[in-house]
C-alpha cells in the first residue's frame, strides 16, 4: 500500500501553515501543553528551531507524498536520553481535513516508533496526552503502549482541569508486535475497529 504522506525537514515554505496551526485554538485545545497564540516572527523562529539535527529533539514536516511535498502537519520526538536510552513523543499534528481520515496518523506514529527504536536505538518511548483526547488515547493503545499511570487534575486548560496519561513502549515489545505483524496498515485498521466497538 503506497504511503499517503511522507516526512521531511521543515522548509521556510512552511512558515505559513505553522503559523495558522499556532493561531488555532480549536486545534491546540487537547494538547498537553498550555496554548498560545503565536506572532508571524514566532512562527518563523518555530520553523527555523525545528530544521535540521538536534542532540535531544527532532522534528519532522509531515508532506503530501507526491512532486508538491504540501506540509498537512507536523511530527517530533523529544526529550531525547542517549544514556538512559529513551525518547517522548513530543507532538503528532495533522491540519488538513484530506488527511484526517486516520492514515496519516498512524504512519506518523509509525514513523516515531521506528525512527526511535531502529534509527536511534532507544530502550523505551513514552507519551503524555489528556485524558479525553480520544484519537491520543487510541493510539497508545493502537501501539500496544502500557500505561505508566495517570497523573491526575494535572494541566488546566479550557477552563477545567485534566488528568494526563502517560503510557510506553520497550523495544522487545516493540519488535516482537513488528515481527507478528501487527504494526501492518490492514492490521491496524482492523485493531482501530475493534478498539472503538471494543
């Protein structure tokens, strides 16, 4: 099955699109962290501080798969620990409803798992996300992510406050799910259908 989007570095063509994302309050209203709107001169410093390499975070541009590369959103893990071997998934974004029809999010998160486990050779990667935040906390469950636990009334935001799941995934666990074929794209259709009628 031909991917539907691809993911690259950021380019100054992007600037645009991340600073109508950064300015959309509906769409930053079940992240994690606290929301605010955004000058056109921060979403330029936003870009450039996502290009390239970087010791303890990477960043990518999630683009349309064909000539054109469109960025539809943005992916990144974060919080990168070489010593203890692990990684955060720091931000999973799509904003184009041609691409809000579950594919892109799930190679997105593919992509974070295998690029921290098979690129970097992490030991563990974990997640944060608000609990009602249903397409975050299906998921950690659509990766066979255990859950750590729950930090409760944790983030206040939208005028309440939230508990936030943190949830993980070791490499044996990982590679052992990649060696049954679960992380297949049939595969995790299925398992999303069963996890919502479940």
């Amino acid at each position: 099955m031909e991917p539907t989007v691809i993911f690259r570095d950021f380019e100054e063509r992007d600037i645009d699109f991340i600073y109508r994302c950064k300015n959309d309050e509906k769409l930053n209203s079940m992240i994690v962290g606290q929301y605010h709107p955004f000058t056109y001169d921060e979403a330029i410093e936003w870009v450039h501080g996502c290009m390239g390499e970087h010791e303890t975070y990477k960043f990518w541009a999630i683009a349309t798969n064909d000539d054109e590369q469109r960025i539809v959103g943005w992916v990144a893990l974060s919080h990168i620990d070489k010593t203890s071997r692990s990684a955060e998934t720091h931000s999973i974004v799509i904003n184009d409803p041609e691409y809000n029809d579950g594919f892109a999010w799930i190679e997105a998160v593919l992509h974070l798992l295998k690029y921290g486990f098979e690129e970097l050779n992490m030991h563990k990667i974990y997640g944060r996300s608000l609990i009602g935040h249903h397409q975050s906390n299906l998921m950690e469950k659509l990766l066979f992510m255990q859950q750590d636990g729950i930090l409760r009334a944790e983030i206040f935001k939208n005028g309440r406050y939230y508990d936030v799941s943190y949830a993980s995934i070791l490499e044996g666990e990982y590679y052992a799910h990649k060696a049954a074929g679960d992380y297949e794209i049939k595969s995790m259709i299925k398992r999303i259908r069963t996890l919502r009628h479940g």
